[in-house]
C-alpha cells in the first residue's frame, strides 16, 4: 500500500541550490538589490557628471546599469556551461574603473573611448579567466590593497567637488547653503548607521540620499523638472552614444582595472564559498570570471561598464544565512525590470549634487578604508613591501595633488598615469616583481624601510638599558614586564634571521628556540 504521508522535501545536495518559493526569494532578492542600490547607480552618476550629461542621458546612464548588472546577476547566480559560479553573487557595475573612466574623459576623450576601451579589456579578461589562476599570483593583498586604496582616495575629491555644488562657474559654487546640505545628507548617514536596527543601518546611504533631497525640495534646491521629459519604459538602447572608439592608452589602462577586478571577484567567489559551506574549485572561479568577462564586455554594447561582485552582498549573505542563489537569481530579475525604468534613473538623476557629495565622502571613504584592511594582512618585516606600499601609493597619489603632472609626456602616456589607479596598479605591481617575486640581491636588512626588528640586547651591551627596564632573579626585563633575551653577536644574527624568515613570531620564546636550536644562552 503506497504510503500517503506527506514528506518534507529533500535537502538540496549543495545549500547555494536550496529553493525558497517565489514569494521569498522575491523579498530576499530586493533586500540584496536595496543594498548595493546606492553603489550602482553611484558610477553612472559621477561618470555622467564628468561627461557633460543632462538629467536625461544620466538617467539612461543609471537605467543602462541597472539592466546590464541585472543580466549579469542572473548569469552569474543562475548559470549557464561554461559561464557562472552558481553562487549567490550579485553583480553590478566597477567603482574600479571610474578613476580611469575619469582621466579618460579628462584627456579629451568621450563616452565612445570610455565604451571601446571597456569593451576591448573586458574580451581580454574573457581570454585570461582560464588561466587566471596563474596570473593572480601577481596581485597579492600589498598589490590589490594599494589600487583599492588608491581607488577610494582618488574619488575623495569628486565627493568635495559635489559637495560644494559640483558646477565650479555656478554663483552658489562652495557656498555655506550646498556644503551645508551636504554635511546634513553625511550626518544622516552616520546617525543612520549607529542606530541599532541592521537594516536601516545596511540601508543608510539610500535613506540618508532620500533624506537631503527632501530637505532639499523644501529649500527650493531641488529641480526635477526633467523626469517628465523622455519615457517611461523603454529597452536600453544599443550603443546610444555612439559607436565605440578605440585608444591604446586607455584600452591598457582598463585592462589594468580589468586584472584588479578579476582579483576582487576571485576573492568575492572564494568568500561566498566559505559562507554557503560550500566547495569552491579553480573551474568554478573561471566558470565565475567568464561570467564576469562576459558581462563586461556586453556592458558598452548597452551603455555600461565593467561588472564584478559586490562584497557589501556577501556580507549580507552572511548575516542573513540565506544561501540560496535562487533568492540573488530574483534580485538580478528586480534589477532588470528596473533597468526598464528610464524615469527612475532621471529621478536619481535629478538629485541635488551635495546630497550626493555628503554620501560620497562616506562610499568612497569606504573604498579607501577596504584597500587599508587589505593591506593590514601584508607582512612588513623586511620592509620590502614597505617600500612597494610606499612608492605606489606616492604615484598613484600625483594625478590627484597634481593633475598637470604629466602635461609634457606623451598623450598615451598621459591617459596611463593620469589615473591614480593606473598609476598605482602598475607601480605596485612592477615594483612586487622586483622586490617579492625577483629575490636575487634582497637581504633581510637590504631596506631601510624594513620594520624595526623585536627587541633584543647583546652581551656587551646591557648597560645600555632604557627607561623602566629592570632585573628580576637574573633576567633582563623592559618596562611592560616582557623578557629582553641577553644573546652573543652570533645568536642575535641567527635569531633575527630567523624572525625575517618568518619562523619567529613570539620573542618571548627566543631563549627556549636558542636552547632547542642546540646553542647555549649566556648568562641564563
């Protein structure tokens, strides 16, 4: 007799393939896209202001990303042979690029070179996706910490430029009344950040942006007067700027975006992975990376740029447990019908330019404050990757006090370093090849940037003590209470090689590896 009892249904053999029904996946999914909202419309803001566009072609700028990074979500999250992770990872549109985005515009450039140059690296970044795995070794946390950082300071001052009005000939430029709306928008976003609720606080660059541009209608400030011009629902148009145009120089730049982009998926990919508990092989990040290239390189072709995975969202995966990668399948979907929108995006578009500017201190702030956690995991013993951190950052940094800097070079030149993210991405990584992967001539005490070695005192010298140091039961003590070892000329070498190989990481355990290390400590 067939047994009639109902059954739970069975548990999905991975948790990224659990289904969660329609109704859930689609609240889930809006959560994801509410909280990357304010990143992605962010870069066809800030891109469009620098290309000289109206509300109108800004709006089209902002729908055009929606769409793209919506697909994108789909591909990734969803899949296809050959092309997706399957992962909950959702997509949208680089703020890696907008720093070279930015220089190409400045340097006489239009949308067009800004669409053939991502077009062109993004194929290229397709074609490298399988072998990726190889060429990531040369972008270690002291590389892609120093170009994230880079990224986040040089948009710092895009922030101030918005905040005093973001028009230098207009009469109210840097006026009391725009860096007033801006510094209410940022005090809005901290105050929204510290309250106690996890989804105001997710939510606080959105609220906050809301927030100044009420504040804004009231004051007379605002004008959305251009929302009504254009329509509602429209297809994003292919190629509506123009047919893409092709340079060298900013083709090499954007690849270089590209490689960082790559290296920031690939390490989104692996931290999803860890979060789902689920297995995350070399042919899945290349499955991801193609999906990412592929994504990339559609992009211009509808008025977009470069796409990647956005951490905020793995961070949300986390803190919600939800691992379904069905539930970012419907955020992706949300993102589409959106991108349908074109009188959304000139509704953003219509946003006062210092509400925008208060917000951006704290978005591109965080991109800075990220690339400075990267670079907290970098080892600086040898002062080798001191010396690597310091020089790129310098360059990446003299576009930025400096923008004449390159005038007299070569325009190919000039569109390559004019960015500060180019800037620094290739110094660092030359510099990385010379001094970390290039071992030949390194000493551990080449560099006199190398950090300051653990304490020690030779015999001959324990008369020179320091303040607060001190002598209990015949050892040598500092003024905290850590042991100060007492070694020869040869023991102190011997040690502090050990310490810049990395095989030392506790000193207060000198003594005992001296002993164990078969040499006897003098005076003990």
């Amino acid at each position: 007799m067939r047994d009639s009892t109902t059954r739970p249904a069975a548990a999905p053999a991975r948790p990224e393939d659990e289904r969660l029904g329609l109704g859930r996946s689609l609240a889930y999914g809006l959560q994801h896209v509410l909280t990357m909202y304010g990143g992605i419309i962010a870069v066809p803001l800030i891109v469009g202001g620098a290309a000289g566009l109206d509300a109108t072609d800004t709006g089209l700028l902002i729908a055009s990303c929606l769409f793209i990074g919506g697909l994108a979500t789909m591909l990734q999250s969803w899949g296809l042979p050959f092309f997706g992770s399957q992962l909950p990872l959702v997509q949208g549109v680089s703020f890696a690029g907008v720093a070279t985005m930015l220089a190409i515009l400045q340097d006489g450039g239009d949308l067009r070179e800004v669409f053939g140059a991502v077009l062109v690296a993004s194929l290229i970044g397709l074609v490298l996706a399988p072998f990726f795995s190889r060429v990531i070794r040369f972008f270690p946390p002291v590389v892609t910490g120093v170009v994230i950082t880079t990224i986040g300071l040089t948009l710092i001052p895009v922030a101030a430029n918005w905040a005093m009005g973001g028009n230098a000939q207009a009469e109210d430029y840097g006026s009391l009344g725009n860096i007033g709306l801006a510094a209410l928008t940022l005090a809005l976003v901290l105050l929204l950040s510290k309250v106690g609720s996890a989804a105001l606080s997710r939510l606080s660059i959105l609220l906050a942006i809301v927030g100044g541009t009420l504040v804004a209608v009231l004051l007379g400030t605002a004008d959305f007067s251009a929302v009504g011009e254009g329509p509602v629902l429209a297809v994003p148009e292919p190629f509506a700027f123009g047919l893409p145009t092709f340079g060298i120089a900013a083709i090499v730049s954007m690849t270089i975006v590209v490689l960082v982009t790559m290296t920031e998926t690939t390490a989104d990919i692996l931290a999803v992975g860890e979060i789902a508990g689920t297995r995350v092989d070399s042919r899945r990040i290349a499955d991801g990376l193609r999906a990412d290239m592929l994504s990339s390189a559609v992009a211009p072709v509808f008025n977009s740029f470069t796409q990647t995975a956005f951490a905020q969202n793995v961070g949300l995966v986390a803190i919600t447990g939800i691992r379904s990668r069905f539930v970012v399948t419907a955020g992706g979907a949300i993102m589409l019908v959106l991108g349908l929108l074109p009188v959304l995006g000139r509704v953003v578009a219509a946003v006062p330019t210092p509400v925008l500017g208060g917000a951006g201190v704290v978005l591109f702030g965080t991109v800075a404050a990220s690339g400075i956690r990267t670079l907290a995991r970098v080892d600086y013993r040898s002062g080798m990757n001191l010396v690597v951190v310091a020089v790129s950052l310098a360059f990446g940094l003299i576009p930025v006090v400096a923008p004449t800097f390159y005038d007299a070079f070569p325009s190919w030149f000039g569109i390559i370093f004019h960015s500060g993210i180019s800037s620094a991405a290739v110094m660092a990584v030359l510099l990385n090849l010379v001094f970390n992967e290039l071992r030949a001539g390194n000493r551990a005490d080449a560099s006199v940037l190398a950090a300051t070695p653990p304490r020690m005192v030779r015999s001959a010298q324990l008369s020179a003590l320091q303040d607060g140091d001190y002598f209990q039961d015949g050892e040598l003590f500092d003024a905290e209470g850590r042991p100060v070892p007492a070694v020869t000329d040869d023991e102190y070498e011997h040690v502090r090689a050990r310490i810049e190989a990395g095989e030392i990481t506790d000193t207060t355990q000198i003594p005992r590896i001296l002993r164990r290390d078969g040499q006897d400590r003098p005076g003990g």
